[in-house]
C-alpha cells in the first residue's frame, strides 16, 4: 500500500513534467529558408583592386543577404574570411549567434589590401573554417560564397575540387569587368547557371542581392532534384505523394503522355515534412497538368494543401469549379489574418473548365503572384509577406474543400520548382492546342 501510495505521489507530481513533454513534442515546426541549418561562410575580395569604397558596398551586400536568415546555434552560423595575399579570419564560424551581433561584426570589418590570392582563401576556409563549426548537431548545408573583382594570382582548381570533396558548396561572384568567366565556372558548383553570379560593378551589386538569397535558399530547402531534369532543384509531387503508384494509370494529353486518374476511394495524404522538410523558398513554380472532367468541374476542389496541426491552411490551390475560379492560398505576416487568399477570376481562366486538358501554373515570389494557363499569362497579382510554413501538419491532393473525400481527376504533372526562372522554360507543351501552334 504505502509503495503505491508513493508511487501515486510521484505520478502525480510528475505529470506536469510528462505533460509538459507531450506538449513539447506535439509543438508544430516552422520550417523553411530562414530556419535551415547552415555553415555559411563569406570569401570576400579584399584586395587593392576592390578600394575601400567598393569593400564597404560588398560588406553592406553581405549585411542584406544575412538578415533573411536565422542566425542562432541551431539554425544558420555564419563565418566571414577576407583574403588579399593570405587569408584573414574576420568572423570565426559560429561566434555571434544572434543577427544583431553579426550584423555589427561584418560593419567592423577593414579593409586589406594587396594581392588576390583566392585559391588560398578557398583552402584557408575548407581547412580551418568549416571544420571549427562547435554545433551538437552537423549543418544540413555547409556553403561558402567567394566575392571576387578580378582574376586569381593562384590557383583556384585544386582549392575548389578540396571544397567539393569536403561536401562544401561553392558559389562564386564576379563583380567587374577583370573578372574571368572560365575561373567563375572551375570555383563553383555545377551547373554555372545556378552557382555563379556577376555583378556590373560594386556599386550594383544590389541588384544581384535577391538572386543570391533565393538560390541560397534553394541550397537550404531543395536539396532534391527533379528526375530527367538537367539539375532542376524542386518537388516531382506525383511521385512524392505517390499517385504513380497509387492511381490508376490511363492516356495522357498526348498519345506520348501518361496521366493518372484518382478513384473518389484514394487518399492522397502524407505528412508535410515528408514532402516538404524543410519548408518551401520564397520564390517557386507551381505547375499542374490536369483534366477536369464532368461532374468535377463543378465542385471546389483543393488541386493541393497543406495544413499545420490545427487545420491551418499554410499553402493551397484551390479550382473552384463553381464560379470557375482559382484561389492561392499562403501563410502571411499580417497579424490581423490567420492566411492570405488571392483570388484569379479573369475570363482566361475559365478554359480550365473546360473538360479538356489545361496546364495551370502559379509563379509565386515574395511580394507577386502570376497565374498562367498554357503558358498564357492570365493575371498578375500582389501578395502580403508570407512566414515559414509549420511542418507537423500533412499535405493533401484533390480533396473536396473543408472536407477528406478525394475528387475523381486526371492529373498528368505536380510539380514545384524552386527556381522562379523555370516559368519560362515550362512551356505547356504537352497541351495539343499549344504544340498546335508551336507547330505552325
């Protein structure tokens, strides 16, 4: 009796404890580019080429960029190394953990000047930097930017090559016209497309500033490339949510195109940081080949969603079948609203209605959205600033809105891609009436 009754006592004076442990793990995860765990390290030019004018612009270029992340112990630690005959550690990785302090770091930093010795600077970073990192845990990405104005008194090859074999991506920045294009390309990752960057001039460095967040934001959440795809980063959906295997497979839009049509039966559903891990970038290419056949074509449907734990709506597409519609769906910084929904009615919308095979696509970036259909544009509209996505929630395709009954479609692509830039390249040519007139 009295070993229960103990018992019981502690029972209940842990409980508080046990719940507060539930709560803890029940808690729901923001995930996205600002929460990504990085080792980042700058590699800034800081020889007599640059002056101390034009390195005062780099160190404000650095500033902006840096503040889209979060800069603290478990998510991105940032390192800065200036470098002109030798190599000098400016900020050791990790030391400041908060962007306040880094910030004020970065503008502390003076100037060199001297020789540019890059290769050196590679090698001093993969050697020296990189392996300082005193995290518990290992960085998801270990990336370091190298900023440079002019050709490189060393050699770069072997300090790149030493990098990438220390699984450290490299990005290089040109910025001038002593730059060589030839040295850009043997420092970076592959393709050059993605990892090299040119400035005109330090003084329009800026405007090469949102480029350089949103490909370092597809370093941290795109990991994953899009098969038979020439290294496009993003989310092959149909195969994620595995509707290649779960649904029925039947003839696409053209005699060469598979598609897949979803019983009323199936659940589409998985958990969101299956698919989405580590959240979603700030800009992205949605992309959806489909047929909406009758009766379909009449309900309101979520073509996709995705829902924190509390039945939030984080991000959703939604074809209202009713007033022959679509709506966006986001998160948004505005404490007033709990989601933003932008609302695309324009009359070239309307075809997606149609009973015939459409190619919708979204190009979303931070402040604008773009509808288009078959590679027509149909509207553009603004969007309010949106906050990382929870991951604890799930993702769902073709249900009813506000319900789980999945709606009977024909889907041929789900798609999303992490580069705004691939809008341009997803021509809706697997549409006849598009390849018709490619034709002629």
């Amino acid at each position: 009796m009295k070993k229960w009754i103990l018992g019981s006592v502690l029972t209940w004076m842990l409980l508080p404890q046990l719940r507060g442990d539930n709560l803890v793990e029940d808690v729901d995860i923001q995930a996205g580019c600002s929460t990504a765990s990085n080792d980042l390290v700058y590699i800034i030019d800081g020889s007599s080429s640059v002056g101390t004018p034009d390195f005062d612009l780099a160190k404000r270029w650095l500033v902006n960029i840096t503040r889209g992340f979060d800069v603290s112990s478990r998510h991105t630690q940032v390192g800065v190394v200036q470098y002109s005959d030798t190599p000098r550690l400016e900020i050791p990785l990790g030391k400041h953990l908060s962007s306040q302090e880094l910030v004020g770091a970065i503008n502390t930093i003076g100037y060199l000047g001297g020789n540019t010795q890059t290769g050196r600077a590679i090698k001093f970073a993969t050697q020296h930097v990189f392996p300082s990192s005193n995290r518990t845990q290992p960085a998801r990405n270990r990336i370091a930017v190298v900023l440079t104005d002019g050709r490189s008194q060393d050699d770069v090859v072997d300090a790149a090559v030493e990098a990438k074999a220390q699984n450290i991506i490299l990005f290089a920045v040109g910025v001038g016209n002593e730059i060589t294009n030839s040295e850009l390309v043997s420092m970076a990752n592959k393709p050059p497309s993605t990892y090299v960057l040119y400035a005109e001039d330090y003084s329009s460095i800026a405007n090469i500033r949102d480029a350089m967040e949103q490909k370092l934001c597809e370093e941290s959440v795109c990991p994953m490339q899009i098969p038979g795809t020439a290294n496009v980063k993003g989310f092959e959906l149909l195969s994620r949510m595995q509707i290649d295997i779960k649904a029925k497979k039947v003839q696409g839009s053209l005699m060469s195109e598979t598609s897949y049509l979803l019983s009323p039966r199936l659940d589409l559903t998985d958990s969101t940081r299956a698919i989405f891990p580590e959240g979603l970038p700030p800009s992205y290419v949605f992309v959806a080949t489909l047929r909406l056949k009758s009766p379909t074509n009449h309900v309101k449907l979520d073509l996709i969603r995705v829902l924190s734990q509390n039945g939030l709506k984080q991000f959703a597409v939604t074809l209202n079948g009713l007033d022959k519609s679509v709506t966006f769906t986001s998160t948004t910084t505005n404490v007033n609203k709990k989601e933003q929904c932008v609302i695309f009615n324009d009359r070239g919308i309307k075809r997606l209605f149609d009973s015939e095979w459409h190619q919708l696509k979204l190009l979303v970036k931070p402040r604008r959205i773009i509808c288009y259909l078959d590679d027509m544009q149909i509207e553009e509209q603004l969007l309010e600033h949106v906050f990382p996505i929870y991951i604890k929630g799930k993702i769902q395709v073709a249900k009813k809105v506000k319900m789980e009954a999945t709606v009977p479609i024909e889907i041929q692509k789900l798609r999303l891609y992490c580069d705004p830039e691939q809008s341009e390249k997803e021509t809706a040519c697997e549409i006849y009436s598009v390849v018709s007139v490619m034709i002629l």
